[in-house]
C-alpha cells in the first residue's frame, strides 16, 4: 500500500507534486497575464506619459481659493508653415520698451517645433503668474504657465502644438497674459460647491448607515449560528404554521391594515376639525387598551389558578374528571382573543403613528426654522401609511402560524403510538407545504428568464434530504458504515447524488432550458383545474411538490424534529451573501432608474449593501462571543430573548459600534462611485469635473474626500477607545 512505501520514496514523491504545483502555478499567472493585457508598450508612450503628466500635476493643484486679479497681456506675430522662408519678416505689433513685451527665438515655425519665448518688463508681484495662449483665427490653445522673476522677466521654452492643414497666410498670435493679484482671497465658487456636495455625501453615508443599523443589528442574530443551530421544533407544527402563513398575511393585510387606516384617516384635516372623527378614533383606541389590559389581566390569573379551580368556573356543578381538556381549551381562548386585541392595538397605534406624523409636519413645515424637520416628520408619517398592508400582512401572518402551531403541537404528540398516523399526517402536510412552495416559485419565475431555475433548485434540496431518509430506513443500524466519519461522509454524497438526480429530472419536466439557453420566460399556457385556470408551468411544479413533499414527510413524520434554527441561519446568511454580492454601483443604477438621479438613490443603494455588510460582520462577531455568560443565564431558566438581552448583547456592543463607524466611513468614499452613476453626493460633481477635463476642480473634491475620511477615521478611534 501506499501507506508502507520508505521515507525516500514518500519524500521524492512530495517533491515531484511541489514541483507540479509550482509549474501549474507559473502557467496560471503566465494566462493571467495575457487574459489582462499587461504590457509595458503603451505607458512607455510619450504622449501618454504627457497627458500623465498633466492630469497628475493638475490633480495636484487644486483651485481651492482665489483673488481678485489685474492682468497686462501682450501678442506677437507668428508664422505657422512647414516652409518657413530664410529671411522672415513678419509685421509686428508696436512695442513699448517701457512697457511690458515679449520675443521668439523664431518667428517661423510649425509642429513639434521648439520656439524660445521671452518676456520683458512686466510687472512683479512675489505671487504673481502668467499663462502662454497660442491663437488661431478660430480657436485658442493654452499652452503654459510662466513665473516672473524679480526683474520683471521670464524665458519659457515650448513646443508647437499640432496645427494641423494650415497655411503660411494663416496669422496666428502667441499671446503671455500676467496676472497680478489684487483684492483678499476667497474660496472659488468650486470650493463651495465641494463643500455643499461633501456635506451632501456624509449625510448621504450617514441616513444609509443609519436606516442599516437596525435591520442588520436584527439579522445579526438570525444569522449567528451558535444561537440557531440548537433551535428544533417538530415538523408538524412547522409545517402547519406554514399553512396558515399565507392565510393570516390575507386577513392581516385586509382587516388589520383596514384598523390601522382608520387610525391614519381620523388625523386627515380640512380647515375645520372633524372632532367627531378624533372623538371616535380616542374612545376606540381607549376600548382596546381595555379590552386588552382586561384579557392580559384575565389570561395572567387563570394561567396562576390551580387546574381544580379553573374548571369550577367552567362547569356549573364543579365536578369534573382529571382531565384538563377544558382548562387548556380556556386558557387557549383567552391567549387567542387577548393576541387578537395586542394585533388591533398595535394596528391601530401605528395607523395614529402615522397619521399623526403626516398632520404634524405639515403643520410644521410652515413654521421658520422648522421646515426640514417638518418634511422629515411628514416623509417618515406618509412611509408608515404607505406600508400598513405590509405591516398588517406580517402581524397577521407571523399570529396566525405561531398560534396554530402551538395549538396543533400537542396534537401531534398524540399520534406518536400510531406510526402510520403519524407518516401519514407528515405526508400529507409536507406535500401541501412543498406544493405551496414550488408553486409560488414557478408563479415567480415568469418574472425573468433567469429565474426558471428556482423550481429545479428548491426541488434539488428537496431531494437532498430524501436520500438520506431513504438511506437510513434501509439501514437504520448503519450496517455498513460504523465510523461516524465515514457514516458523514455517506450522507453528504447521498445528499448530492439526491440533489444531482432530482435537479436534472425537474429541469428536463419543467423546460428550464427555455430559460437558460433561449433567455425566454416560461410559457403562459393554462389548464383546466378544478374549474380554475392555471399556468401548465405552474401546475408541473405544484405536482413535483406534492409528489417530494409526499415522499419526505412520509419518511420523517410529523414528530420528527425540525431543525428550524439552521433553516432560518441558512435563510438569512445566503440573502446577506446575495445582497452583498451585488455591488453597490449596480445597486445605484438601479435606484436611479426607480427614483431619479440624486443622492436619494445613493442612499438607497448603500443601504441595501450595508444591510448585507453589517448583517455579516455582526453576526461574525456573535458566534465569536465567549459561551460562559450564555450557560449562566440559561441556568436560572430564563428564555432565549432574555438570554440575548443579558449574555449576548453587553459582549458585542463595543465591536458593533467600531463596525458601524467604519461601514459610515466605507459608505463616504463609496459614495464617490456611486455619484458616477447618479447617486448624488460629491461622486456626481467628480464624474462631471473629470469628464470635462476640469483636473484642478476635480482636485479639490479628492482633497475633501480625503480630508473627510480622515476626520472619520480618528472620530471612530477615539469613540471606540471611550466605549471599549
């Protein structure tokens, strides 16, 4: 065996495939350097080492300030020709000896040609400066700046630039214009405009970081996977929850969104107050405190009464069996109804919220001083109105399948003795759940081409965990298999072998070819169900989701334990790996096209990406938290959100702040790219400046970016060396 070889041939062996290694290595950074095109000839150039030269030199000279100036400008004659004759006698302007002036080496000359220009008796300011323009009949080159010395002089060698066709007739003039500054200096108007975009752009980086902030501190969690990985629930509930999730988004964004309008209608006003509206909306709003503080209250006390107790107020004689039936019937009647009355409440608290908001700043708006923070309070209150479906759905549909998976949870441990009702329920659940699922991704692949591929891929995880079930009811022992490696590493390659077999069945059933290979979206042909039109796409995958759910819940039952933890971290990391996947820039330009150019949408784009970035950076930093304090508080029985409170978050404070403060000054220099696309902020005036070759102006915005980030950076050290 390979394993008895000597060391001689173990250690030639090595060598050989270090070697190989190396060879491979050379070979692949020798294609990489032909797939980058990396040669030496076009920065050798000298016009491109040039036109280096002076954005470089300009880039580096910004037009920060400015003053007032007084200028003396002088010309002289030049023939620009090709064939310059041996004596050139060109006529000249008159010539002030006392004045200033200016002479050439030559007074003939053409392209490329070196001319020798002086200048005499102009007058000297220690800061004074001068310009060089060539003129044509239609147009004028600058061509370089001069400096004066004390007398008054200066001696600039330059080229002739390119004139292309011309003619010896053609008069052109070789201007030297000194200005003298006079005045006191001042910021350019270019300096104010960086000034009004830099504050643009921290602001911009701040709202995106800001509005980051808590969602990504919230995803944190879900995304920690020494939190999630012990959460297991059984199937039955989960999949029973499931069910119920669509249908509790319905009345929640139907019933519950209609008592929170109403909540945001009664602050609608005209120029005289509906008291009898605000009347109304008060003593509703008092009635579900009430009615809520009630039900809290009565929940609480039955919930601390002695089972005996309880059902002598639920029967008329007070005799009753040992059965608690009755009592956990009434507690879970009043658990549901107070549930109810909480969703009302806070239904319609956040439709007042926002009603509210809207009234109030408008009212405010008018008011001196006040104006932005009346839009801002408007804006905010016109969200909360413009999202109450949303919010209704989500209450409506996170209540609904809490409470019927609690409700059914004990339900389901009775049919732990009867295994064929037990399958049989898994079977039936999981093929309602799976269905629902392919179908409503099928429903959402017609939006693109590209997302043909979401049935055969839900359907490939699907088939990954049936063929282990599979494989462990042939071999409950593990015959075959003893080493708990071994054994892991069997399951793995079933998984795929399952996920390989079953992606390749679903996608040549479903056509996704169409998709992939033609870039078409599926077909919209419908059939006939149950009096019911729907898409024969759609209907393919509600049958391969009945049919894969069938088979897993079959295999596992409705008590088989669900590890609903690791489904909600996978969830949650491959949406943060996916939002930051996608650069910010693409972000931008999408944004630009749903709001407009400006800096809203670069706000909008840094924020998505920094939702990503934070989410994955916090909860990094939580599966890096020490374990002790979590062990502890679990100890004394408290739950997992008291646990999160008391052992997780005093741990991680410190590094949260120094990732959101770094994130804000990442945002500030991105934001620079993201102007280049019409996000706003000071990218938007650098991409105009050096568009139009404005290399000083473009200057001063690369030393505000840097001046910022600067400030950002020793702000956020000392802030994290006070809070850690």
């Amino acid at each position: 065996m390979f394993g008895d070889r000597p060391p001689s041939s173990m250690a030639a062996a090595r060598s050989l495939l270090i070697v190989a290694a190396v060879l491979v290595g050379i070979f692949i950074y020798a294609w990489a350097f032909d797939i980058t095109d990396i040669s030496l000839e076009k920065p050798q150039d000298p016009e491109r080492r040039s036109q280096l030269s002076r954005a470089l030199r300009e880039l580096f000279s910004p037009n920060i300030f400015e003053q007032d100036t007084d200028s003396e400008m002088v010309s002289v004659n030049f023939m620009a020709t090709n064939n310059c004759p041996e004596d050139v006698d060109i006529e000249q302007p008159a010539r002030d000896e006392n004045g200033p002036y200016i002479v050439l080496s030559e007074e003939c000359g053409f392209s490329d040609d070196v001319l020798v220009i002086e200048g005499f008796n102009f007058e000297f300011h220690p800061r004074n400066s001068g310009i060089i323009r060539w003129r044509l009949p239609n147009n004028t080159i600058p061509i370089t700046r001069f400096e004066l010395d004390s007398d008054g002089h200066f001696r600039q060698e330059i080229t002739i630039p390119r004139l292309g066709r011309v003619s010896g007739d053609d008069p052109h003039q070789i201007e030297a214009e000194s200005f003298i500054p006079t005045g006191g200096i001042r910021f350019t108007n270019t300096s104010k405009t960086v000034f009004e975009k830099m504050v643009e752009t921290i602001f911009l980086a701040l709202m995106a970081t800001t509005l980051a902030l808590p969602i990504a501190f919230a995803l944190s969690f879900l995304a920690a996977h020494n939190l999630m990985r012990q959460l297991t629930m059984p199937l039955g509930p989960v999949l029973v929850g499931f069910i119920f999730f669509p249908i509790g988004w319905w009345v929640g964004a139907t019933l519950l969104a209609m008592v929170g309008q109403f909540g945001a209608d009664s602050w609608e006003t005209t120029d005289d107050w509906d008291t009898v509206q605000a009347l109304l909306s008060i003593l509703f709003g008092a009635g579900v405190v009430g009615a809520f503080a009630g039900l809290r209250m009565l929940r609480n006390m039955v919930e601390g009464m002695d089972p005996q107790d309880l059902k002598s107020l639920t029967r008329k004689d007070g005799q009753n069996n040992s059965s608690d039936i009755i009592p956990a019937i009434f507690k879970a009647s009043l658990r549901i109804a107070s549930g109810i009355v909480a969703l009302v409440f806070v239904m319609l608290v956040v439709g007042i919220i926002g009603g509210l908001a809207v009234w109030l700043g408008s009212e405010v708006q008018g008011l001196l001083f006040f104006n932005d923070l009346g839009n801002m309070v408007a804006t905010l209150g016109e969200l909360v109105e413009l999202i109450i479906k949303i919010i209704g759905g989500l209450l409506g549909a996170f209540y609904l399948a809490s409470m019927t998976s609690t409700l059914s949870a004990p339900l389901f441990k009775l049919t732990r003795d009867a295994t064929i009702v037990e399958h049989t329920l898994g079977a039936i659940l999981s093929a309602t759940v799976t269905g629902m699922i392919l179908y409503g991704l099928a429903e959402f692949s017609h939006q693109a081409a590209l997302l043909i591929l979401l049935v055969p891929l839900a359907a490939a995880f699907i088939g990954s965990q049936i063929s282990p079930m599979i494989y462990k009811l042939i071999f409950p022992g593990d015959k075959y298999v003893k080493a708990q490696g071994a054994r892991k590493w069997t399951l793995i390659a079933l998984s795929l072998v399952g996920a390989i077999i079953i992606f390749v069945i679903v996608f040549v059933a479903m056509n996704a070819a169409r998709g992939v290979v033609d870039g078409r979206r599926p077909l919209t042909e419908e059939v006939d169900v149950l009096s019911a039109g729907i898409k024969v796409y759609s209907y393919r995958a509600l049958l391969i989701g009945l049919g894969l759910g069938a088979i897993m819940g079959g295999l596992s039952g409705v008590n088989s334990s669900f590890p609903f933890g690791l489904v909600v971290y996978n969830t949650t990391r491959t949406i943060l790996n996916t939002m930051r996947s996608i650069e910010p820039l693409i972000m931008g330009i999408v944004f630009v096209i749903w709001v407009g150019i400006g800096p809203f949408a670069g706000m909008l784009a840094l924020a998505l990406h920094s939702i990503a970035s934070l989410g994955k950076l916090y909860s990094e930093q939580v599966e890096n938290i020490d374990q002790g304090p979590i062990e502890a508080v679990l100890a004394t029985g408290a739950n997992r959100l008291q646990m999160i409170v008391y052992a997780v978050v005093p741990q991680i404070v410190p590094p949260y702040i120094a990732f959101t403060m770094y994130r804000w000054d990442i945002n500030v220099r991105m934001s620079t790219i993201i102007g280049f696309v019409g996000g706003g902020g000071i990218g938007f005036l650098l991409s105009q400046q050096i568009n139009q070759l404005r290399y000083q102006e473009a200057g001063v915005a690369v030393l505000a970016i840097a001046i910022v980030v600067t400030v950002l950076d020793y702000t956020s050290a000392y802030i994290r060396e006070k809070m850690i």
